[in-house]
C-alpha cells in the first residue's frame, strides 16, 4: 500500500491503540519490565491517522516520538493502562492492545530504596496477578459493534497457543507473532499470522511494522459496526 493507495476508511472512527511495555515498581528506583520497544503499536497509530481515524496512543513507557496528528496518553503500570483504555474505549469503534502488559506486579512497592543488609540472603520478590485489559474490554463491549484486537507472541506451538488464546480472550482479531532472533523485539520488521474469531486467518509474510499494521487495519474495517 502507497501513500498515494491510502483510504480515509476509518474517517469519523475512534480507535484505541495501547503501545509500549509496562513497568511494576518495587520501589523509586526499580521496577520489573519488558522488551517491547512500541513500535509496532506506534506504526498502528500512524497508519491509522493515515486513514483517517481519530486516534488515542494509549503508551506504556515508549520512547518513540507523539505520531502527527494522534492524541497520546502516556502511562506507566498495567493498572495505569487499564484505567486509560477502559477510558478512552468508551467511545471508540477499535481497540487495539499492542501493548505488552506484564502479568504480575510486586505485591507491596516499598516506598524507600531496598537496601541490603550484610550477610543476609535476599527476600523473594511477592507478586500479585494485574488485570486482563484485553479480556475485560472484549467481554463488555463499551458499544455495540465495538472491534477488539490483541497481539500475542508465542514461542511453541504458534497458531494452537493463539486460537485458544483468541477464544480465552473473547476478542474478534488475534496478531499472532513467532518470537525469534530477528523477530519482534526492538526489530523494524515482523511476521505474523491474524486469526479471527470468524475463522479467518491471515498470514502476514516477514516484512516492516508498517505492513503489518495495515494488515491489521484492513481486517478491522470490514468488521466495524
Ligand atoms: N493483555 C492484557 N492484559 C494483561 C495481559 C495481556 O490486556 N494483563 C493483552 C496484551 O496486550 C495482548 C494480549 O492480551 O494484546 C495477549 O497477551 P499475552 O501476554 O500473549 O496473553 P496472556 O493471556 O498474558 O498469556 P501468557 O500467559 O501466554 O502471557
Ligand atoms: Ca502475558
């Protein structure tokens, strides 16, 4: 797809796109996190201004810059996350959660440093389960015909792990990743497989973020309400 090939398709639509990594504090100086840099939710926002979308940038620790012409929210932990989607999700046609929420978060933030202590062994780290965003969106549908995408990196078994994650998620599309070498983290370009909750599938050959990213919006389109 060209720029000049562009469609305002999604003009007069509201999407949602959560991008980044979230991070759990310990305490003021350390928290627990991960790899994801933001770039692929981040060339979802772009794209789906270039298309004519109003867009909220929902983004978990991202340094990537404000794409032209979306509005972005910035957050920091899973909790921050789901107050900022369920909010913006109110009133949107799309969600898209890109973003790579982490499963748990310490038990207690200790408000000072954690400091060692001579000769003595650390204590393990508690950690409590975070909210299931991408659930909780899917299952109450903030309106009728409201679209709902996740993403998912899997390791084994790819597209056995990703249907019963789709059917375990309750979302309409599911972006399949293959976690490798080259692939996903901090990577320009990415291969992927979409699965549908109406059975369709989609592969999206190796190639740039960018592709990827209309990929998802030409499946989200159709399907809008
Ligand atoms: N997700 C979410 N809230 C969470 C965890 C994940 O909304 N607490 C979303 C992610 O943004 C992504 C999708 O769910 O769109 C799938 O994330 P993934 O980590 O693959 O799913 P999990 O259910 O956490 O499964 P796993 O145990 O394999 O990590
Ligand atoms: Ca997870």
């Amino acid at each position: 797809r060209g720029a000049a090939a562009t469609t305002a398709d999604l003009a007069g639509r509201h999407v949602v796109v959560s991008a980044g990594g979230t991070r759990e504090p310990l305490d003021p100086v350390r928290y627990l996190g991960n790899r994801s840099s933001g770039k692929q939710g981040y060339a979802l926002a772009r794209a789906a201004v270039a298309r004519g979308a109003r867009v909220t940038l929902i983004s978990a620790n991202s340094d990537l810059p404000d794409p032209a012409g979306a509005d972005v929210v910035r957050v920091g932990t899973a909790v921050q996350l789901r107050e900022a989607v369920l909010k913006a999700a109110a009133d949107a046609d799309a969600v898209v959660m890109a973003a790579a929420v982490a499963d748990f978060r310490p038990a207690v933030y200790a408000p000072g440093k954690i400091k060692k202590r001579d000769g003595q062994e650390p204590e393990p780290i508690a950690l409590v389960r975070n909210p299931d965003i991408l659930a909780e969106i899917s299952a109450e549908r903030a309106r009728p015909g409201q679209v709902v995408v996740g993403f998912a990196a899997e390791t084994d078994d790819v597209l056995a792990n990703g249907r019963a994650k789709l059917a375990r998620k309750g979302c309409d599309l599911l972006v399949v990743n293959e976690v490798g070498e080259r692939k996903t983290f901090g990577s320009e370009e990415n291969e992927a497989v979409v699965l549908a909750a109406d059975g369709a599938e989609t592969p999206v050959p190796y190639g740039p973020k960018e592709a990827l990213a209309e990929t998802v919006w030409d499946l989200v389109v159709p399907r809008l309400g």
